[in-house]
C-alpha cells in the first residue's frame, strides 16, 4: 500500500473544471515546467485532475468524454511521469456529485428533486452570488454508478497514481440534498418500505440513514475497484463528520476537510481517530484576488500546531492557454518552506486534553432530516472556538470514540445540544461521571462551576446553552444536571434532555 500521505505535509490540487475551447485551449501546457515548479515550491504531494465537475476527463478515456481542448493529449499521463520523476506523491482527484455531461446526456441519470426538477447545485442549496455555481448533479444509484466504477478503473490500471481523492463524494445529512426522487430511487424506496414524501420525524430520519448507507456502500466498490486494479492505492474523500458518516470515514486512508481559515475545522478533523489528518486551506476568494500571504501563514501554521497537513486549492486559475501566473507558484513557496521547518515537531504530536466537545453522529442526521444539518456543525464548531478563546485546550470527541481510554484523559466533556444520545453512548458517559469525571451544574447564567474529584474545583465560562444539552451525572460531592431516554426519537435513538437530581 502507498502511505506516502503520512510523510507529505505540503501538498497542491491543480483544480481545474473547464468548458471546451475557446475559454481555455491548452496551447502551452507543459508538464515538465509545471512540476518543475511545483518541486521549486517545495510542493511533496500533487493532486491531479482526472474529471472535473464539467464531466470533462483530462486522460485518455473509453468510458467518457476528454476534454476536447486537449486534441487527445494525455494531460494526466504527462503529470503523473513527471510527478514520478521529481518524487512528488501522485494523487487522482475525481469529482463525483456535480457532473455536468453525465446529467445533461443521460436524462435517467438525474438527481431529481422532491419538486420533481433535475437538481442543479445553485438551486438545491440556495446559494447566490459569487457562490452560486451552476454543476448539474446525476444520481449515484442509477447507471452513474457504473460509469464512475469504469472510469477509476481505467484510472487506476492506467496510470501510477499513490492515491485517489474523491470530491463531492458526500453534502451531508439534509434530506432536500440527499433523498433523490429519480425512477430508480422510488422504486428503491417502494421496495424497502420508505416514503420519500412523508412528514412523519421517523421516516425522514429513516431516509437519511438510507442514504449514508448508500454512500458507504458506493465507497467500498470503489475500494474494491482499486485493490482490483492497482492494490495499494490509497483513498479520501472531501468532507468530514458533518459531511460523511463514520461507516464512510472509517473506510478512508486519511481524513480531509476544506476550511483551514476556520481554526475549528483542525480541531475536528484531528478529533475523528484516524491518522494524517489533511485540511484544505483557501489562498483567497478566487483565483485571482489571492489573501496577502501573511494571513495565510497564519492559517497554515494553525493548520500544523493541530496536527493537521496542509493542502492548498487556489490554483484553479489557470490561464486559457494552460499556464499559472508565476506569482501563484512563489505564494505556495513562501508558505511551504516555512511549513517544511515546522512539519517534523506536529507529526504524530499529542494533543493536550483537557475539555472535549461531543458530536453525536445520531444528531447530525436528525438535524439532517429537517435539512439544518448546518445548525449541528454550528454548535460543535462555536463550542470548540469558546474554548480555544479562552485558551482551554479542547479536542473533538465524536461518538464512535467513547471508551474509557478515549473519555478519560479529558477533565469536561459538553454535549453542545446534541438531542439524540443512544443507550450505549448514555452508558459510556455516565460511567465516565461516576469514575471521577466532572460534575456540574450552573452557578450563574453566565458561569459553571466543573469538578473532577475532590477539591479540583475550576470555574470555566460555559456558554448558558451548551447547560440546555449538559450531560453530566449528580455525585456525592455535587448535585446536577442529568440526562434520561427518551425512545420517541427517530430510530431507536435517545434524546438526552436534561432534569433535576
């Protein structure tokens, strides 16, 4: 297996979603010039375009469309050799959910909203102005499938790529994004007894699962695709725990998530249990209206003191005869010999532990099924960003993660409204009170008084909140908050709700 991407901390996605010619010709792409370089800017990893959202391919393909631009020239074949030449890893992006061709040539294809609209992804997820992107999106469980099996398996047999990276893989839990209503998707449903129009809390909680489900499905065919055809290969996808699902993350070689200007996103991503975590982090709004460099110096080494390797996306801005700006490689540079002087001190670095946010993935996809998936992510994220304001170190904590050896090295752990607690995770937790973890309960609305053992009190400013959704146990030493079952909730899951002891 290539495990490159444990030792690669600078790495550079030449992004790139074109339309034909005239808007971009390719008249002076030159391989050779461009990883040259890319190892002048200290660039150890490189993520290669094979298709783009267009649907453009950028390699010799029997199963799509090469972008016609290219006149047959094997853009990938040239990058991947030169890659090799100059030890840079090699990495395969391709875009799966926003794919152009696919869903314009193959009308059965088609996400389909539940207003019966193909999907568009502008209008699907209300975006305006500069982010409101035109990708037409197909549907993974029609013969789309297929087609992207097909193509990561000329992929993988044809070119010596380390890796692959998978982008738009997954848009996380709301149902308006992932419940499709193409042919093949209602009779799917019909089949297995789900009713995509309902209102009831169950069946739409139902349906979100159905379609975690699905993805981590897809993802192990393409893993088989791989071992297949090129055994070894490693694989990641974009996105994280508010995107994916653990049944997804826990297939990955690696963890990554874009927002590295968010010091949060870090946090997050190192929290998850899985090693060489990689945050994407943006150089500037566009491609051409770059952020001065010293701002982005600041986000990378945030990136790195959380343990996390840096990956940059701003180059997207090719020029339409297929070069850079100079300046864009010299920005990377500048960054990237700085982080290679710090990288050897975060590797495999320990986190101190001190307080822990709890993500209940459970709740993540019942906010899901009321499509505001985004408030979850946004109680988790304002959680950890209280904490590090007030410079308490704090670690995510998600809910696969609930062993003793994972709860017990931490002093706190908030549960930042999350309203679906299973019986197992409730266990885990209140075993962790009981063997000596804090107890709490508000002294004002402004403050908490958090113990952990006798005579370690420490008033910590918690947000009023958090207190709403606090679990914590009452002790012989203080009397508190507490949490109980309720089996209303969608799927057998639980909602912690707090009451008196």
């Amino acid at each position: 297996m290539s495990d490159k991407y444990k030792d690669t901390f600078r790495v550079l996605m030449i992004d790139q979603h074109f339309p034909d010619a005239p808007y971009i010709t390719f008249s002076r792409f030159d391989a050779a010039d461009q990883v040259r370089r890319c190892k002048d800017a200290a660039i150890d990893s490189l993520h290669v375009t094979t298709k783009c959202h267009w649907g453009h391919s950028y390699y010799r393909t029997e199963t799509g469309l090469m972008h016609p631009a290219l006149k047959g020239r094997d853009m990938v074949g040239e990058l991947v050799a030169e890659s090799r030449r100059a030890g840079i890893e090699a990495i395969a992006y391709y875009c799966i959910l926003f794919e152009n061709l696919a869903a314009r040539n193959h009308r059965d294809w088609r996400f389909i909203t539940k207003e019966g609209k193909p999907a568009i992804r502008n209008e699907l997820f209300g975006a305006t102005g500069a982010d409101s992107w035109r990708w037409d999106m197909p549907c993974f469980m029609t013969g789309y499938r297929q087609y992207c099996l097909d193509q990561i398996a000329e992929i993988a047999a044809g070119y010596e790529f380390d890796g692959l990276f998978l982008d738009i893989f997954a848009l996380g839990s709301d149902q308006r994004i992932n419940v499709c209503h193409c042919a093949a998707c209602l009779a799917r449903y019909a089949e297995r007894g789900l009713d995509p129009h309902s209102d009831d809390p169950q069946m739409k909680f139902a349906l979100v699962k159905h379609w975690m489900a699905n993805w981590a499905e897809f993802l192990l065919e393409i893993k088989g695709v791989l071992r297949d055809h090129r055994p070894g290969m490693s694989v990641s996808v974009n996105g994280g725990p508010f995107y994916e699902p653990w049944s997804v993350l826990k297939e990955l070689s690696w963890p990554y998530s874009e927002g590295g200007e968010n010091p949060h996103n870090s946090v997050v991503l190192r929290g998850l249990g899985l090693g060489s975590p990689q945050c994407g982090i943006p150089c500037g709004n566009d491609a051409y209206d770059a952020w001065p460099p010293d701002l982005v110096k600041i986000m990378t080494s945030t990136v790195l003191a959380h343990g996390c390797r840096t990956f940059f996306f701003f180059l997207q801005g090719r020029l339409g005869d297929g070069t850079f700006e100079e300046s864009k490689y010299d920005f990377v540079r500048r960054i990237n010999e700085e982080t290679a002087a710090k990288q050897e001190y975060v590797k495999d670095a320990e986190p101190l532990k001190a307080a822990a946010v709890y993500h209940s993935e459970a709740t993540w996809m019942e906010y899901g099924s009321r499509d505001c998936r985004t408030r979850h992510a946004g109680n988790i994220q304002v959680a950890i960003d209280a904490f590090r304001a007030v410079s308490i170190p704090c670690e995510f904590l998600p809910s696969w993660r609930i062993e003793p050896a994972d709860l017990d090295p931490f002093q706190l752990v908030v549960l930042p409204e999350q309203k679906c607690v299973s019986d197992r995770e409730a266990e885990a937790l209140a075993r962790y009170v009981e063997r000596g973890a804090p107890s709490w309960r508000p002294a004002t609305p402004e403050r908490s008084t958090t113990r952990r053992g006798p005579g370690r009190t420490s008033p910590w400013p918690i947000c009023p909140a958090w207190t709403t959704r606090g679990f914590a146990r009452s002790t012989a030493r203080s009397t508190s908050a507490a949490t109980c079952a309720s089996t209303s909730m969608p799927s057998s899951e639980s909602c912690a709700r707090p009451i008196t002891s």
